[in-house]
C-alpha cells in the first residue's frame, strides 16, 4: 500500500535540557493527513471523468455526509471558513447584530460575523473542558444577538442541549462549528445533525480531508435552500424561485448575492474515500488519546482535559495543559523542550480578540480570564492516525523527561 503524507512542524537541533539528547533521530509532526490507494484512485477516476467541478461527486459526498450524520441536508463548499460565512449568512446575521462565540478557536468562527457587518461577542470557556460555558452564553444574550457560533474544540462536543435550550429561548439560530467535530457523538447523536446549522472542515490536519472543502448541514429546508444560493453567486435555475419567465433551457437568475464558494469534484471525491476510513480513523485517534491520558493524568505538573460524559468523542487535536505552579518553566520554554526532542507541537488557539485586527475595533485583553489562562498553559501534542506505537511513546517519554527535569 502506498502512501502519501505532509509532515507540518520544524525541530530544534540543539537539545532543550543540558547535556539531554533526544530520543529519537526523526521527528513527530504535530499533524498530517494520510492518503492511500484508495483515495489517489478516487481522484484519478474524477480526473479521467467528464466533470472536475459541479459534477455528480458533489452531490454524492453531500449524500454521505446526511447518512454518516442523520441530517437532512447537507452542502459541500470550498474550506471550513466559506462554510460559517455560508451558515451565518443564512441564519440572516448582518448589520447591527451580534454573534456569540469563542475566543478559543481558529478566527475565522469570529470573523463569518464580521463578514456579514454584525458584531462577535466573546464568551469565556469551561476551565476544564475548554468549550464556550454554557452559563455565560445566557449571560452575554442582548436584544441584538442573532446567533450563537458554539466551537466543538479539539473535537469534544460542545454541551449542546443547554446551548439549543437558549436558542429557543431568545429566538436564536445555533450555528455549531464542527471543524473538528465530524466522527463525534453527543447523546449518541452524530454531531451535524443537531444544531440548526454545522460546518465541517476537511483541512489535511483534520480527520478528514479533501486537501481543502468544507460542508454545511442542516435539517432545515429554507436554510438549505439559502445555503445552496449563497454556495453559488446567488444563482438559481429553480424556476419556483425566479422573478421573471423562463427565457429556454438555459435561462438561470441571481436573486440573492452569493459568492463562489464550490468545491470541486476531485476534493469531493476524495472527501468521500476519506470517510469511507472514518472508522478506522476514529478508533485509532482513541487509542492515542487514551494512552496520553493514562500516561499524563499521572503527572501533578500537567492537567488533563476533561471530557463531558455526553461527548464520545473523535479527538482532533490533544492538548496538554502545564500547571505553571509546579514545574520551573513556563509554556514556551516546554515547547522548545519539546522540539528538541524532535517531537514538533502547536499551540491551539491564541484567543481571537488578541489579534490587532480584534484590538483596532476595540476588543482588550480580560474579557475571557479562563480562556486566557489557558492560552498560557497549553500546547498541542502529535495526534494523527498514522502515529505508530512508538512514535505515541517517544511523546509521552519526552515529556516525562522534561517534567522530571524542571518539576519544583
């Protein structure tokens, strides 16, 4: 069997802890995706095909995702981001109103707000969890608020019954950012067919990937039908929904302004060989997780993240939290430790108000303290399907040894 990888993530040669040397010789990428025969064929056979793009495999990938989730409808697009812009634009958020969501998570489950001139709010996460807290979403709710976006974090569920429970309440749409969601289930429930709308991503650092894509699911007819407009300049050929006669057989109308936000046939192809391995995928990243929280839950210098009984969850990225108190050196410093033991991390997410783009409409540091202190205290660890076992244990050894090091 062939395969193919990206390795994301660089190393530091010269050994963090005095006179150390690293456990190894190769480097451990922090992320990468795996593709097989399988998936090369799928795009090789689209290629060969009639239609590289709105061919018959986006139709196809948008009827697996309804079967793997139980939602009623689903629509495929370019990336993750183009998906939230697509959900924020069909749950009518625009000028004036305010959107509800996460510092802790990647900008663009913020930014889908600012896209349609309405307003982020930032909630504070669960210390534990790592997820928006539900009680301080109600707190945060105001005559202007038009949505929630409710990020799905390294892959745990949102607690989402709470979250609809507000929702319902305020006549608020839930939007549930599913980028690294797609393999999880809430309440025995697939997550995509809950909330009003979720968006998938299919990043090559997710469990899936096309290389990019991204999709939108929902069980809402009328917000299908705005998502499949907005996917597409806005344009229709549904002659139920034109304003004037049909001019003939190639007569279509723009009724809406949409963007080009199509993903093409070879990413749906692929997307659709890729969660023909979900399962495998899914079990494996389990496996890892469990291992790391066997080994870590042990040390009194690190935390483990908690995960709420109502999440089985897919796990995509892990994160290993320090407990500065103990240990003699702060985030950073462990970080490099860790590249010098070859074993390359990331840090998910610098909250998004941080950024100077936030600063300049006038967001400042404290709005969040828990997702600030985390910011601090976190770094992600390898987790991909194709870790072997002793790739899983030179991480694990790697951070023993350098807790051991510097523990107070």
């Amino acid at each position: 069997m062939r395969v193919l990888s990206q390795r994301i993530g660089g190393i530091m040669e010269k050994p963090a802890i005095e006179g150390g040397r690293p456990a190894r010789e190769t480097p451990i990428s922090y992320g990468h995706q795996y593709i097989d025969e399988a998936d090369i064929q799928a795009v090789t056979e689209v290629l060969r095909s009639d239609f590289l793009t709105c061919g018959p495999k986006i139709g196809e990938l948008e009827q697996k995702l309804c079967a793997l989730t139980g939602a009623k409808y689903a629509v495929v697009c370019a990336n993750g981001t183009a998906a939230l812009h697509m959900a924020a634009l069909a749950a009518g958020v625009g000028e004036g109103d305010e959107v509800i969501t996460t510092p802790i998570t990647f900008a663009a489950s913020a930014n889908c707000a600012l896209y349609c001139g309405a307003r982020p709010v930032f909630v504070d996460i669960d210390p534990e969890t790592y997820n928006i807290d539900p009680k301080k979403v109600e707190e945060a709710v105001t005559p202007r608020t038009k949505a929630i976006v409710a990020v799905d974090f390294t892959g745990q569920s949102v607690d989402l019954e709470p979250i609809l429970a507000i929702c319902k309440k305020h006549g608020l749409t839930l939007i549930e950012d599913g980028a690294h969601v797609i393999g999880t289930k809430y309440k025995g429930q697939a997550n995509g067919s809950i909330a009003d709308m979720t968006t998938f991503s299919f990043h090559p650092v997710k469990t899936v990937t096309g290389g990019e894509g991204g999709a939108v699911l929902t069980n809402d007819e009328a917000l299908y039908k705005k998502l499949v407009l907005y996917r597409a300049h806005g344009i229709t050929r549904d002659e139920s929904q034109m304003e004037h006669e049909s001019d003939g057989p190639w007569y279509y109308e723009q009724i809406a302004l949409g963007y080009n936000y199509r993903i093409t046939d070879m990413q749906a192809a692929l997307i659709i060989s890729q969660l023909d391995k979900l399962p495998m995928f899914s079990s494996r990243r389990k496996e890892i997780v469990k291992r790391y929280n066997e080994a870590f839950s042990e040390l009194p210098e690190l935390f483990v993240q908690r995960e709420i009984p109502e999440s089985d969850t897919t796990r995509h990225l892990y994160i290993l939290r320090i407990v500065p108190e103990k240990l003699r050196i702060g985030r950073k410093q462990f970080f490099e430790a860790l590249k010098a033991e070859k074993v390359c991390c990331n840090v998910h997410y610098i909250p998004t108000y941080y950024f100077p783009y936030y600063e300049k409409l006038g967001y400042r540091r404290g709005l969040c303290p828990n997702a600030e202190k985390l910011y601090e205290e976190i770094i992600s660890l390898p987790l991909y399907y194709a870790m072997s076992d002793e790739d899983v244990e030179s991480v694990i050894e790697a951070v023993k040894k350098i807790v051991t090091y510097y523990r107070i």
